[in-house]
C-alpha cells in the first residue's frame, strides 16, 4: 500500500471526530476494512484477534492491534498520524482496554458497517450502557466526496483496466471455455497494474443474461455474445471496475438492434452528469431511453454504484435515492438489458462528478467489438 500522503490525510481523523460529534455519538469504533484505511491508510489483517480505531469525540484517537501486529501498524500510514498505537497481548481484553481508555459517560457508539457480529456482540458486554449505532452513516458523508488525490488514484485504475480489456481479443475466442479465458484476464489485471483481483466475469451466450455470472465451463461459440466485467484494487488502495460488450463472430441481429439502444442509453447518462441531478434522476435518464425502446423489463439492476476504496460504496445510482450528486463523487454509470435464456448486454464506465458535468475515468470505446 502506498504511503501518499495526499492519498492518506492527517486530518482526516479530525474530519470524522466534528462528523460524529454532529450526528450525536460519543465515539467511533473502527475494525479493518475501507473505513479504517479511509481514516488512517493501515490495511489490517481482518483476524479473529481484535484490531480497532477508536475516535472519541472529545478525546484523541487511538489504535488498538494485536501484539503481534503492531509493527505493521506502525509501518503503515498509521504510524505517521501522531496516535497511539496500543498493542496487546495474548492473555489481555482489547474490549475491556477499549472501555477503560474511553473518555466516562459514553453514551452513543458508531460501529463501522462490516464489523464482525462477535466483536459487535463483544463491545455490548465491554461497553453495556452504551447504545450501538452504524459509523457508515456519517463516514460515507466524508468518503462519498472523493478529494483530487482520490480522483487522480481512481484514474491510474481506470486507466489499468482500460488496458486490460484492450487486450480482451487475445484470449476471447470460439473453442476457450469461460474459465480460461477469465484467468488469463486475472493474470492480465496484475500486470497492467494492480495488486489484487476483485472479480472477473466473463459471460459468454446465454450466460450474458446473467449480471453476475460466474465462470463456468461453458464452451465459447462463433456467434456468442460476451458480456466481460473485471476490476481490481490498485496500490494506491482504489478500485477499478469496467463492463464491456464483445461479440466473437457475427451476433444476432437482435441483439444488435438492442445493443445500439444500450449505446445511446449509456451515452445520455454520461453526458447527464452535473452537480445537482439527483441520484434517482440520472438513473431514469438511461431506464427512460431503454423502456421507450421495449426493453425496460430487461433492465434489471441500479445504473451505478459509487466506488473508491471499495468496488461498491455510496452514492448509488437508484430509483429512490434522491440524494444530489456533488463535485468529487464517483460512481459507475452502466445499464444493461438482459433477455432471460438467451444473450445480454452491459456498458460499465467509472464517472467522477466535476463542477460542469462528468469526467469518465475509462477511455476504451463503448461500441460492439466483433472478434
């Protein structure tokens, strides 16, 4: 992991303490995961052994890691905010350590949204009087608005998926089954600049009807309709992800009548974007073009999800999200129509939302590539 200090902020801890504070918590409590590396840059082993950032609102912050870890925290960006980094050992309670170091009188705690149910369960008992809320709700207000550190991050991954799927042609042909091809994608994903895959699907015929296929055995056909969906995590710590179409021959002329929709839906969505659209009318945007067109049973799913040091995080692009985009927000723009049994269709780019419209992070050419 990077150690960039404009990618990792020192004041961002400050940032969440006035956040918590205004939405009524006495303390933040942080296990590993994107809101940790977020608020510190320290990616943590997610272990059965308890590692926890601890944000009171009126006192510093603190980091608390097993014993055997804390080097690491301390190589980590961590190490450079000035906090304490408490190790602990084998025989000791982090939770009862955590409760004890606490500012008295803590009320309201935050808990970031993926800790694990037992150390939720734990810091009941550690901390019994103190009501459990959801830290998610005031961190995604800080995370949602990416800072021009972030954005640049997201375009170098952008910029690496780009290159993968420049290279799609070299694997994608009639004979491979999905399997081969997705891993010699995954092994291209590495190479062109990131150090962990996050997913690769490669849907091939009536697989592309599917939004979230897995890899199968399934034989790959002159004829088939490809529907190839990858991203990964970069060393800065931000996410890539990007959908394109391919065709391995001819496709059915079908297909191609709803494709040249999905086209111009996608293109109307991304030239939509600007600070205040809300979330739930840049998705209509491109539903209203694809319904018009016959197909609206078929779009099955959100148009987007925001994205930065997760695949999926806020804001998403959804009927009844109401939410105005802003400056700094990232997010994927990437309808689909999906005709059940048979083949489908998805166009995926990653969209920061400037101050006079969208700025894609993609570059690759949206139209049908016919292999």
């Amino acid at each position: 992991m990077t150690h960039d200090p404009n990618l990792y902020p020192t004041d961002r801890l400050g940032r969440a303490q006035k956040a918590a504070a205004d939405a009524g918590l006495d303390a933040l409590l942080v296990s590993p995961g994107a809101d940790l590396r977020y608020l510190t840059g320290y990616e943590a082993l997610p272990l059965e052994r308890l590692t926890c950032l601890v944000v009171p609102v009126t006192a510093e912050p603190f980091l608390v890691v097993p014993g055997l870890e804390r080097p690491a925290a301390l190589a980590s960006p961590a190490g450079a905010l000035g906090i304490d980094v408490l190790g602990w050992a084998e025989t000791d309670d982090p939770y009862a350590l955590i409760a004890q170091r606490l500012p008295a009188q803590v009320a309201r705690v935050g808990l970031d949204n993926h800790m694990w149910a037992e150390k939720v369960l734990a810091f009941r008992t550690a901390l019994p009087t103190a009501e459990q809320s959801l830290a998610g709700d005031v961190l995604r207000e800080l995370r949602m608005r990416k800072s021009a550190a972030e954005v640049e991050a997201l375009r170098r991954a952008g910029a690496a998926i780009d290159r993968v799927h420049a290279r799609v042609g070299e694997w994608l042909r009639a004979g491979r089954t999905e399997r081969e091809v997705g891993a010699d994608i995954a092994d291209a994903i590495i190479a062109e600049g990131h150090i962990r895959v996050d997913f690769v699907i490669v849907g091939s015929g009536p697989n592309a009807a599917s939004p979230h296929h897995e890899l199968s055995d399934r034989v790959i056909e002159t004829g088939d309709v490809v529907v190839v969906d990858i991203g990964g995590t970069t060393e800065d710590g931000y996410c890539s992800d990007e959908t394109r179409t391919y065709a391995v021959g001819e496709p059915p002329a079908e297909f191609r009548a709803y494709y040249d929709v999905l086209e111009r839906a996608q293109a109307a969505q991304l030239a939509a974007v600007r600070p205040g659209l809300t979330c739930e009318e840049l998705d209509a945007v491109g539903r209203d073009i694809i319904t018009e067109a016959g197909y609206g049973e078929y779009f099955i799913h959100r148009t987007g999800h925001g994205i930065g040091l997760e695949s999926h995080e806020h804001p998403y692009i959804v009927q009844g999200n109401k939410l105005p985009l802003e400056p700094g927000m990232a997010f994927s723009i990437e309808p689909g129509i999906y005709i059940p049994d048979t083949h489908g269709a998805r166009i995926e780019d990653i969209v920061i939302c400037g101050e006079n419209g969208g700025d894609p992070m993609n570059v690759r050419p949206h139209g049908l590539t016919v292999l």
